[in-house]
C-alpha cells in the first residue's frame, strides 16, 4: 500500500515547457525544414539543367569528345556560327538567384562555349533565360486569383512559403497576361447560361463530356 502510494507520488507531471520556448523549438525545425526544402529543389533544377547540356552535346560531363555524336546541337557559336555537338564544351556556370513557390534558391546555370573560345548561348527549358521567379510561383499567383483573391492578399499568401513577398506590379503584369483566357471563361460560361435557357440541355461541345475524359 505505502509502495503504491509512493509510485503514484513519483510520476508527477512533466515539467510545463513555456510557450517561447515551443514557438522557439518550432521555428527553428521550420529554418531547418525550409533549408532542407531549398536544397532539394536547388539539387532538382540543376540537375535537370546538366541533364539538358547533357542531351544537348551529345554527352555526358568527364565523357570525351569524341564520344559525341557528330550531329547539329541546335546552339551555335556567337564567334563562327558552328553549331556542331563536338564543338560543345562546358564552360563552368554563373550563379542565378531563382524564386521558386518553396523557397528562394541559387541555383548553378551551366554555360556552354565552343571549342573556338567563343560563348554558345542556350535556351533551357527548365528555365528561362531571364527567370528570376520559376513558374510554379506564377501557377499559384493563378490559383489564387481564380479564387479571387485581391492583390495584396495573394502576396502574402505566396510570400508565406518562401518569405520574399513579391512587387504587386509583377503579379498584376501575370494578371494582364491572364485576362484575355479569364474573359473567354466568362464569356463561355454566359453562351452556356444563354443556351440552357433557350434549348433546355447543355453546349453542344460540352453535353457529353465526362470526368477523366480530358487528355
Ligand atoms: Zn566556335
């Protein structure tokens, strides 16, 4: 009896933790969850840049020339003009500061040049040659205005995640560059309205389609 007693003295409740001190805890997990998330989408893009220099010569880095594939690279030497995927060298990167939805990154751009010395500018589908802000972070500006969501609103909401709360200009410039597809929505949604009324079923063009049918 006195035994059972003294266990249930023993396990008094654990010692509070002050609300600062959580808030603290959890802010710095979320830094270090957020580098982790940086690390992973800057080793993501780069990669997916090297794999396009890759597929643009003809092969892989450390591979020899000669390994290559004698075929037209479709970048040509600013110098001669030469287009040819031997001619192809890497020529080390240049940083780019990149916003992604995420986070902010720098990433490594590789740089391509020619065996003349003269520079091979490229076109990378991964990203644009002037991207400073990635197109994941457009996409959401999109999401966000088709639901509605004013201006200053929406930069806060995509400045939650990688905390660099963009210029309203630039999401009103990708509004502009939206409206005319957001005025044909409307404008079908009207024509659809309309027609319902006078023929009582829906749009021809629409009337038979079905979930999971889009390609
Ligand atoms: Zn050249």
């Amino acid at each position: 009896m006195g035994q059972r007693v003294a266990g249930r003295r023993r396990r008094s409740k654990p010692t509070p933790v002050s609300r600062e001190r959580r808030r603290a805890q959890q802010r710095a997990v979320r830094q270090r969850l957020g580098d982790a998330i940086a690390g992973v989408i800057r080793a993501a893009i780069e990669a997916a840049l090297e794999a396009e220099v890759t597929a643009l010569m003809g092969r892989a880095r450390y591979a020899r020339r000669a390994a290559a594939p004698l075929r037209r690279a479709g970048v040509r030497c600013t110098q001669w003009g030469q287009d040819w995927a031997p001619r192809l060298v890497r020529a080390g990167h240049y940083t780019r500061t990149l916003l992604t939805a995420l986070a902010a990154v720098v990433v490594r751009v590789p740089r391509l040049g020619c065996r003349c010395r003269g520079t091979v500018p490229v076109e990378f589908a991964t990203l644009g040659r002037y991207e400073r802000v990635w197109g994941d972070v457009q996409e959401r500006a999109r999401q966000l205005a088709g639901l509605c969501l004013g201006l200053r609103d929406a930069r806060e909401v995509l400045a939650w995640d990688n905390g660099q709360p963009l210029a309203c200009s630039t999401l009103q410039g990708w509004g502009h560059q939206a409206a005319p597809l957001a005025a044909e929505m409307r404008g079908r949604r009207k024509r659809h309205a309309q027609w319902i009324v006078q023929h009582g079923e829906d749009l021809p063009e629409i009337r038979n389609w079905k979930w999971g049918t889009a390609r």
